[in-house]
C-alpha cells in the first residue's frame, strides 16, 4: 500500500511525521499550482467548485508517482465535500486511476466504531500497538496547537512597527522546522523553544502604545479556502505585507477540536469560537445548512466583540453554505459597525483583481482608524480646556 491525499494547506507537514513514526508509506504529490489546477478542472464537472478540482488535481498527480490508496475526509450535509468521495472515485477510476478508498467522516455521522475501522484499514494490517499509535496521535495534536499558536501570534503582530520583522523571521523558522524535522519528537521540541520566542515577544509588546494605530483583521469563510493557501491566492503573505495584523479561522487545528469535540480548537480569534449554545448564531442561522456557515457568521459577529476593524469573507465560486451566510451577515456589517470583504475564488487566475480589492480593503479600515483615533484626541483635548 501506497498512501496519499489531497493537499489542505500544511496538513501534509503533520501526515509525513505521523505516517512516518507509524510506518506508513506515504506518496505526498506536488504542492498545489497552476499546472495541478489544470488538469484536475480538465476532468473536472465545469460547476464544481475550485476546492474539489484541486483535489482531482493532486490525486492524478499522485497516482503518476505511484500512490494507490487515498486517505480523504468527508462530511455529512448539503456541502458538496459529502459527494466528494464518490464523485472523485468515479472521475478518477475514468482515468485509469484505480486507487483504494478510505473517507474518514465524522464520528456523529458515523460513529466512533466505524471510525476506528476505517483509520485502522490505514496501517493496512500492520501490527502496531495501540499505546504507539496514541502517542502518535498525542504528539501531532500537541504539534498542530503549537504551530498553529506561533503562526497566530506572529500574524498578529504583522501590525507592530517594532516586531513585525521578528515575528515573520520566528514563523518562517518555525515551518521551516515543521518541514525539515526528522520525526516528531524533534518537531514537537522545536516548536515548543518557537513558541515560547513568540511569548516574550508577545510580553514585550503588551507594553507598547503604538498598538492602538494598528490595523487588524480576521480572516474567515470556506475551510478549504481559508487553509490552502494557493486556493486564496496567498492572502496571508499579502496581508503581511500591507502591515495589517490578521487571524485566519478555521484551521486544521480548529477542525479537529470541532469535529471530534476537543478542547482547545485553537481557532485564531481573539475570542475562540465555540460550538453551539449561542443564542445569536441561532437568531442568524437557526439550522445547519452544510459547510460552516454558522461559524462564518459566527466569525464576523466575534470579530466585532473582539476588537477587529474588519472581516474578509473567501470563499469558492458557488459555495452554497458561504453564500448564505454571506447574505445573513450583510446586516450585521451595518448593525455592528465591521466593515466585511467577501472574495471569491474560481479557476479563473485574475490574482492582480484580488490584490487590488485587498489593498484598498486594508487603505480604507487605516483611514477609518485614523479618523477614530483623531475623534477622540480631540475629545479629549476638548474636555481638558474646558477643565
């Protein structure tokens, strides 16, 4: 057995150190590009959306460089990923790709069990203890959460005249490492000395005035779209380099706590975003409608409490879940006072349109800050004559 699977962003860095310590042989296909794009939309249904060509592209890719067995997620619900599977197996299998399938769903649609079979048919009768694959396990999660805290504080200080160079350099060492380590005891060690540089950072920074000039952003929408970075056409490093300090949700690591309900989701809000109990995402979205819809409108509402300047929206071309919530949070844009981008992403290159929007985007919520902070310097010297 050969595995593989579709890129989503850097989940291939934890599956090379995982598989690894398991003893799984893993066939990773080229990171995403223009060339993969097309030739999954060459086999591609015209409507589907860019995410699910990506991942056609990848696997026909993979299957050339040997792979025969596709390790996948799926999901339950009107979002298109539920049909994925079967849809990919059928255009693949026209292709002359005869890969073996393992979907991994989630545990409430399938039940812990099931779950447990299908990860186990992964080690293709391997013997392998339970106790080492738990370790494995413990230490890939323990791995996500850190990474995805240095990437976090360090987008977050993106803004910090004083720091945003240091804080790019640690994120740019801490992946190179995730990249480079040899297993996951040195990935895990490295990531914790990142984390604890971006801490005194984060100390050092708290003592700053300078940081009620800056301007931040969250960044949120469809999962795929919000991950893989060639899908937004790298907003992230755009976003750097406009000095904006920014959050991006979901993560791989806010997926995992979501799904298989695990504290600690890390989802790059200042406020972390919960599920259910929410007395006003279920005014906004009373019922789940596919994909994470609720938590998009989630988002936005958060990013208002949680002192953001304004929200970007990425999402597919025809992505039914991120459309609705799009139309439910046009309100909550007046009403809250946010100012929301919605980007959306097809096949169609165009990135010089995107940038444009971005740019002006970040322009406008400096202005707004600007003026904001000139109101009340005024104010105040306003009251201190009257004084």
């Amino acid at each position: 057995m050969q595995l593989t699977f579709p890129h989503l962003g850097e989940a291939y860095l934890y599956a090379r150190l995982l598989f690894k310590e398991l003893g799984v042989p893993l066939t990773i296909p080229p990171l995403n590009s223009t060339a993969s794009l097309e030739r999954g939309s060459g086999v591609s249904p015209e409507e589907i959306c860019l995410p699910f060509k990506l991942m056609a592209g990848n696997l026909l890719e993979a299957w050339e460089a040997g792979a025969d067995t596709v390790l996948i997620p799926a999901t339950m619900g009107p979002c298109r990923l539920g049909q994925y599977g079967e849809l990919l197996q059928r255009i693949l299998r026209k292709e002359g790709c005869r890969y073996r399938w393992i979907l991994l769903d989630s545990p409430a649609a399938i039940g812990y069990r099931e779950l447990i079979r299908r990860a186990d048919s992964v080690l293709d009768g391997r013997k392998i203890s339970g106790e080492r694959i738990f370790s494995a396990l413990r230490q890939v999660a323990i791995l996500v959460k850190d990474f995805e805290e240095v990437r976090r504080e360090c987008r977050l200080l993106c803004g910090s005249y004083r720091f945003r160079e240091l804080s790019a350099s640690i994120y740019r060492e801490a992946e190179t490492l995730l990249k480079t380590a040899g297993d996951l005891q040195s990935a895990g060690a490295a990531m914790q000395e990142k984390r604890r540089e971006v801490r005194r950072i984060k100390r050092s920074r708290a003592e700053e005035t300078e940081r009620r000039e800056e301007v931040s952003v969250l960044v949120t929408g469809e999962i795929y779209s919000c991950i893989e970075p060639f899908a937004n056409h790298h907003i992230a490093d755009l976003l750097e380099q406009l000095n904006v300090s920014f959050a991006i949700t979901p993560t791989i690591g806010w997926w995992i706590g979501r799904t298989f309900h695990l504290p600690g989701c890390g989802a790059g809000c200042k406020k972390p975003l919960v599920r259910g109990g929410d007395s006003f995402r279920k005014e906004r979205i009373p019922c789940e409608i596919g994909g994470y819809a609720r938590d998009t409108v989630d988002s936005v509402l958060r990013a208002a409490d949680s002192g953001f300047d304004g929200v970007i929206q990425i999402f597919p071309s025809g992505c039914m879940p991120e459309i609705v919530a799009k139309s439910v949070f046009d309100r909550t844009e007046h009403s809250r006072e946010i100012p929301v981008l919605s980007l959306i992403f097809d096949e169609m290159g165009g990135e010089a349109g995107y940038i444009t929007r971005v740019e002006a985007f970040a322009d406008l919520l400096q202005r707004k800050k600007r003026r904001s902070l000139q109101r009340e310097y005024t104010k105040k010297r306003g009251q201190a004559w009257s004084i």
